[in-house]
C-alpha cells in the first residue's frame, strides 16, 4: 500500500506545479492544504462543494493528474456512462459507486478505485473526501488486462 501511496504520488508531482524538469515531491499533508491556493479550482454541482487542483496535464489534454476534493453527495455518471477512465487514491473521507446493477463498491483512507469510461451508476463521498486522481479521457480501444487480483 505504502509503494502504491509513493508511485501515486510520484506520478502527481513529478512534473510539479510549474512544469519543473526534476520530480517533485508531494506529501499527503501538502495534498490537503492545496485547495488554499490561488490556482485552486473550486465549483459546486447541485449542492455538492468541489474542489480541484489539476498537478498535470498532459500536452494532447488526454491525461490529467491532481487532487480532487467533495463534500458528501452524488453524482449520476451520465447517459453515456462515466466519461473518462480514472484511478482515485483516497486520502481523507471516503468514495462510494454504486453501479447501475446495484454493485456497492466503496473506499477510505489508503484504499483506491479504478473507474472504467463508460461505467454506469453514480458516484459519490458519505463524508467530506479528498483523493488523488489520473485521469485518462481516451476511449477504450482494448480489452482491459485480467488482473490477478482476489474476489472480494
């Protein structure tokens, strides 16, 4: 979990806030302090408060890295289905998506979830949460890899 926490956080600042040559380090702690800065987005969908603080973005617009931040709520994936492929690793709080078959999947603190584009059902936070996202807006061309990872 530790070396999943280190690769996410890595991937987030290694290109810094400023587009440095050298890899920079992003500590959790700085992860929820930086809402505070100017470049800070902050929106609300329906009664649910938002904040992002996109770390990169790729040149082709495709990829993007940051730290992403909600107050409790839902948020329906879309007709079409969620609309990008993202990996969130929660820092604080906890995510919760219920698919459109009624599968429950939920994460806190040092848990991730892998979100597929096109997935159906909504998304969510029960609490205030805070979480580190990659974001991919490509469409799916290939089957995703089998992963061997237990049932739960």
């Amino acid at each position: 979990m530790r070396r999943l926490l280190t690769l996410a956080a890595i991937a987030a600042a290694a290109p810094a806030l400023a587009h440095a040559a050298d890899p920079v380090k992003l500590t959790n702690s700085e992860a929820l302090a930086i809402f505070s800065r100017p470049e800070a987005r902050a929106q609300e969908f329906g009664g649910i408060k938002t904040g992002n603080y996109t770390i990169l973005r790729s040149p082709d617009q495709r990829m993007l890295v940051g730290v992403y931040k909600m107050t409790a709520g839902t948020f329906p994936a879309g007709p079409n289905g969620y609309g990008l492929t993202e990996f969130a690793y929660v820092l604080k709080g906890k995510l919760r998506l219920v698919g459109a078959d009624g599968k429950v999947i939920e994460a806190g603190p040092g848990e991730s979830i892998t979100i597929e584009r096109g997935w159906k059902g909504t998304w969510g936070a029960t609490e205030e949460t805070t979480y580190y996202y990659v974001a991919n807006t490509l469409p799916r061309e290939t089957p995703p890899a089998t992963a061997n990872v237990p049932a739960q």
